[in-house]
C-alpha cells in the first residue's frame, strides 16, 4: 500500500486525501477512470491507458486539466514514492465540485487523483485450476445510453451484475447485451475457442476495448492463432473447448465452467494455458521504467 496519494497536482498523504462531497464524480458518478498496473517497477501499457482515459474523457465532454505527458510523469512518480515494484494504479477524473443539480457547466475544476496500491482480484487457485461463471440477468447497459468504451464512474451496471454471480456463487458474471449476445463480464472482457481459432465479441456488442485484450490479442497471433470479432450466444459459449477472462486486474483467467455446463474437460484449456504464460512473461518484460 502506497504512503500517499496524487491530489490535483500535489502527493497528500493517503488518510489526508480527500475530495469535495459537492464533487460531481460523487454525486452523480460524474467521471472516468482507469485501472494500470506495474510489474517489475515497468507500467504495462501507460500510453494506451493514457490515451483511453482521453478518450472517455472526451465523451463525455470533461476536459482534463493536466496534458498527458504531465499525467504520465505523476504516475510513474506515484509508482516511485509507493516504494512497490508491482501495484495497481488508478487514475480518476471527476466532473469537479459544483452546485447540485446535474449541469457540468457549473463544475468549474476538474478534480484528479491517482491511487497506487497492491491488488488481488481473484484467488491464484482460479489461475492454477480455472474459474466457474454464470451468466446473469442484468443486462449490459447499451451503448446508445450509456457506452460501455466509456470508462466512467458509472459502474452500478457492472455491481449489480457482480452481486447477482455471488449471490449464484460466482466470483464472475457474463453480462448480455440488450440482444442477448454476450457483451462482457462485470470487469474483464470474454474469449472463447473453438477449433483452435479465437472469438471475443466486438466492441459494438457493448464491451469496453480492452488493453489486455489487445496484448493477448497479439500474443495469440504470435502463436499463430487468430482472433475473430464476432457476436455469440450463450449456447455457443457452452460448446466452446475453452474460455478465458482478460482485464488489467484479473490478467488472464481461465474459464472452466459456465452455467453448470463444463467446458472442455474442466480443466485450463492447453491454449489458455500458454496465453496465461505468454502474458505473464510479456507484462513482466514490456513496460514504461518507473526511474
Ligand atoms: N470490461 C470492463 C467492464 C472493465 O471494467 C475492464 C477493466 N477492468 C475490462 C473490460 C478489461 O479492460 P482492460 O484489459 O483494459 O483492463
């Protein structure tokens, strides 16, 4: 756990930072975010986060006080006075203090902060014997209300879905879109495999575009199998010969049960296994220096 905490601008001490109860980000979950990690004191991928929090920063018309290299700097600084070599990072944007009512217009400043902390998203038994999942009945918000490639403090879509897989004792749901094709899960994007290709739904099916996925992405093709955007049913998930999770927390987690059916034999599929490896390793080695 880091000592401190970037505040608009300035390292506070952790039990010390705080934000306006008048901040839009709190009241109406006015804002956006993202979640980075660091491995081996090298943040994996910051450009790409970077340039996705500007990107959902632009959608919903917030402009960011600082320029992304002045954020890149106070994450890598972050990183450095955490004292960690690997941790979590999370940047957040609100709408900034202002008066109630929802108008954006009248929060004057922006308000931004960057946590770094440790986190374990799920138990290491699920990456070692694979992870049961349901689907629920929550449906994946659509993207004609609010888009789900918006990384924004609106996650009560995602929390709602979240408690219904643990109250089906799941740690993970299966969100479909209004269609009923699958979109995502709560917070990791979903692949399947069937005959040695790859098949994850497209962005357009209600997902966010995921970064591990971009680089599980590439590292299946490195091994020589692609990847294909494509809409699919439930009970094509069902008869696929193996599923996996990725997201910047989870990484790469192996799917061997959905909905009571098994997948494959029950156990990590041989490729999901070499996707877990390769990513692992990758993390480890890519990555923006904290020093
Ligand atoms: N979908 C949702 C809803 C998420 O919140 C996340 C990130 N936790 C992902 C997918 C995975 O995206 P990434 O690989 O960029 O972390």
């Amino acid at each position: 756990m880091s000592k401190w905490v970037w505040l608009n601008g300035q390292l506070v001490e952790r039990e010390k930072a705080a934000i306006s109860v008048f901040d839009h980000g709190i009241l109406y979950g006015d804002g956006v975010f993202e979640g980075i990690r660091f491995y081996d004191r090298k943040v994996f991928k910051l450009d790409e986060h970077i340039n996705r929090l500007f990107n959902s920063a632009k959608i919903i018309m917030l402009d960011i006080p600082y320029s992304k290299d002045e954020i890149k700097k106070a994450i890598l600084l972050c990183c450095r006075e955490s004292g960690l070599s690997d941790g979590y990072i999370r940047p957040v944007v609100t709408r900034g203090a202002g008066a109630l009512g929802l108008a954006p217009w009248r929060c004057s400043n922006p308000s931004m902060f960057i946590i770094v902390d440790t986190l374990q998203l799920y138990p290491k038994e699920f990456y070692d014997n694979g992870m049961p999942i349901v689907t629920v009945a929550t449906r994946r918000n659509i993207p004609e209300a609010l888009n789900p490639m918006i990384k924004s403090l609106n996650y009560l879509n995602n929390i709602m879905a979240k408690i219904e897989a643990k109250n089906a004792g799941a740690e993970e749901a299966i969100m479909l879109n209004n269609d009923g094709y699958v979109a995502e899960c709560t917070g990791d994007n979903i692949f399947i495999i069937r005959n040695n290709f790859i098949y994850t739904p497209p962005v357009s099916a209600g997902s966010l575009p995921g970064i591990t996925m971009g680089a599980v992405v590439q590292l299946a093709a490195d091994m020589g199998v692609k990847t294909v955007e494509k809409l699919f049913t439930r009970a094509e998930m069902y008869i696929s010969d193996e599923c996996f999770l990725t997201g910047t927390a989870a990484e790469v987690v192996p799917v061997i049960q959905i909905d009571g059916r098994v997948i494959g034999d029950g156990k990590p599929g041989v490729l999901t296994r070499k996707l877990v490896a390769a990513f692992h390793d990758y993390a480890r080695k890519s990555g923006a220096p904290i020093e």
